[in-house]
C-alpha cells in the first residue's frame, strides 16, 4: 500500500466508500448482508488500507453501524474514519453527530464534513451554524478535521472555500468530468487554495469500468491484463495533489483489483493519458445520463428504481433503442412511462440531471409503447 502524508499522519491513497457494500435486495437503503462485508473491510485492512469514509444516510443509516462492528476489534488510532453530517436528512447538527458517535461506537471522527454541498444547498450548510458547532466538536477532540464534499458548481465552490478555513475538501472526480465536464477546474481551485483533496466516484458509480467496445479496444490493446476500470485509478493516482481515493468497493474481486493498483501505483503517461482521453471522448458521445448510482433520488413518491432506469437509458444511448427492451419485463408503473414529472429527484440530484426529461425520452420510444 502506498500512503499520504496528511498533516503528519500516514493516510493509505486508497479509501474504503462504504455507500456500496452487498446488501439483502436491491435499492436504497436496503440492510448490508454483513456476512459478505465483513471480509471486504478486513482483506483491505490486512494490506494496508486504514482510511474509511460513510454518510449518516448510506445504506439507510446501517452503514455507520456496520462499520463499528467491522472495526470493533482494531486499536482505533490504527484507522481513519471520515462522516458527514447531512442537512436533509436531519438539520440538527447537534442531534446528528451525537448519533453518529453512538453508530459508530467511537468518541471522534478524524474527517468531517458537510455532505454534499452544491449550487441549491450551500446557503444551509454555510449560514445556519453548523460549521461554527464543529469548530467547537474541533476544540473538544470530537472531530480532527473539518471538510466538506462536493456537487456544485465552480462558483458555488469559490463561495465555499472563502467562507471557511477548510482542513481538507472532498470532490467527485474522474477522467470523464475532467475531459469533458468540469472536473479540472473544480480540482484547481481547491489546488490554488491549498485544500487537501480527497476524490470519490473515481470510476464515476461503475460507469466508467466498461466504456464503448472501440474505447475498451484500444485500452486493452495498450494494456491486456488490465481492467477498464483500473485506468480510472490510475488516472487519479496520477494527479499529485489528490490524498487519498476513495472505491465504492462491494466485491473481493473489486477490493483485490483495486489494492494490487494501488500498489502498484504507477502513473498514466503522457502518451496513456492521451489515449485515455480518446477513449473517453467516444464515450462520451454515446453516453445519456451521467448517473453515480449515489440513489439520492430513491425517494420518489412512484417508487421508480430511477438509478436503474438512467443505467438504461445511457445503454440504449450506447448501444440502440433495443437495450431498453429489458424495462418490459418490469410492471407497467415501475417502467419510465409512469414518471409523472414532479421533480423531487431533480432537486436530489447531485448531478443535476433533468430526469423527468430522461424518462419522457424513453417512454416515447415505440419500444415501450
């Protein structure tokens, strides 16, 4: 394993995301199968990884649960812990964090943060005291390290890092928004202002562990025996300011895949970087929905599995109208014809993705008809 130097302590580069372990049936908020889990943090930890990052709400709450039983037997200061505190889900700070202590049957969080700040949010988590009540958690020992995560725009980003002396930031990035979105712009702010930079979604929610056939063509042409997704790694591990990156990890296949790169660590070069870049512009083209399976937008009053839908709608995007010949085997009010436009999940999306307009696009194809 390789580490980072974070203020004198030794962070491993790489971070166990624990919003996507294998759980008993499908969607958001579903309890984690502990019995497949548990050898998933513990292979890890045997070879090196000691960083760990959860949210009040992944996997409905059970996944700060999880995490204490699964590090119960590990002398605590052999280990990170990064939390967030959730505005939508409960405002109280105060009441929050006391639960996530409690969740996570410890006395402190080393990396905290406000979850998920972005262009509609920013006002509640920077204006109504949150960040002054962590400062004095900081004080009493409770938290170490004050931070936010990221979903807005670089506007919105410039507001949040003026605001605040910041101990560290945390960004979705990957070679798909930094080729053709706006992830290098949102890294070099936090770089020009010397905010540490932890990454999640480095393989953006799986998207990027299969590309289009001539993208993976010429990846693996370059590189045989590596995975689709490994180059997304490896594309992070080459960014130098980048601490720590954090995988959803929710297989061993996964954890072993993704430790062997890391230890590895070796850097795109110019010349992989450059063909990096062309395979994702052809996937680019192909791609409708730049969906992260984040499933923030579960809570929709027609009970669509709308993470499910959008993964179809970007295949049939990909691949032609007949991939969305799956969706007829779901009953006609799960299928997108029976999204009703209310918006909830537009206002939930971290992406900004116009789902209602997504789900109209599929339902009028004569496929669903």
């Amino acid at each position: 394993m390789h580490y980072t130097n974070f203020r004198g302590e030794s962070l491993s580069k790489l971070g166990f995301g624990a919003m996507r372990f294998p759980q008993f049936g499908e969607g958001w908020g579903m309890p984690i199968n502990y019995e497949e889990a548990l050898p998933l943090i513990e292979h890890a930890i045997a070879n090196g990884v000691n960083y760990f990052d959860t949210a009040y709400v992944y996997h409905g709450g059970d996944s700060e649960k999880f995490l204490a039983t699964a590090l119960a037997k590990y002398p605590r200061d052999s280990y990170y812990l990064a939390d967030k505190f959730n505005l939508a889900a409960q405002s109280d700070y105060r009441i929050q964090f006391a639960e996530q202590l409690e969740r996570l049957q410890t006395d402190y969080i080393d990396f905290y943060m406000c979850h998920g700040i972005s262009d509609t949010n920013i006002d509640g988590y920077l204006k109504q005291g949150a960040i002054e009540y962590f400062q004095e958690e900081k004080a009493k020992g409770r938290i170490k390290n004050i931070g936010f995560s990221f979903h807005g725009s670089p506007d919105i980003l410039r507001q949040t890092v003026a605001h605040y002396k910041w101990d560290f930031a945390m960004i979705q990035l990957n070679y798909f928004d930094w080729f053709h979105i706006n992830g290098r712009e949102i890294y070099n702010i936090l770089k020009e202002n010397n905010i540490p930079i932890m990454v999640m979604e480095p393989v953006h929610g799986g998207l990027l562990a299969s590309l289009t056939p001539e993208g993976n063509a010429l990846l693996k042409e370059a590189e045989p025996n590596r995975s689709i997704a490994s180059w997304a790694l490896r594309f992070i591990l080459s960014l130098p300011d980048v601490k720590v990156v954090l995988s959803g990890m929710s297989s061993m296949e996964q954890v072993v895949d993704n430790l062997a790169i890391v230890k590895e660590c070796k850097p795109l070069s110019d010349t992989e970087m450059e063909l990096l870049e062309k395979a994702s512009t052809m996937f680019f083209q192909t791609i409708g929905a730049t969906c992260t399976d984040c499933r923030y937008c579960t809570d929709c009053p027609q009970d669509l599995h709308i993470p499910f839908l959008l993964h179809c709608y970007n295949d049939y995007k990909a691949s032609g109208e007949w991939r969305l010949n799956r969706l007829k085997a779901l009953p006609k009010e799960k299928q997108p014809g029976a999204c009703t436009a209310c918006g909830i999940c537009v206002g939930q999306c971290p992406q900004n993705l116009d789902i209602p307009k997504l789900m109209t696009e599929m339902a009028e194809k004569e496929i669903l008809k």
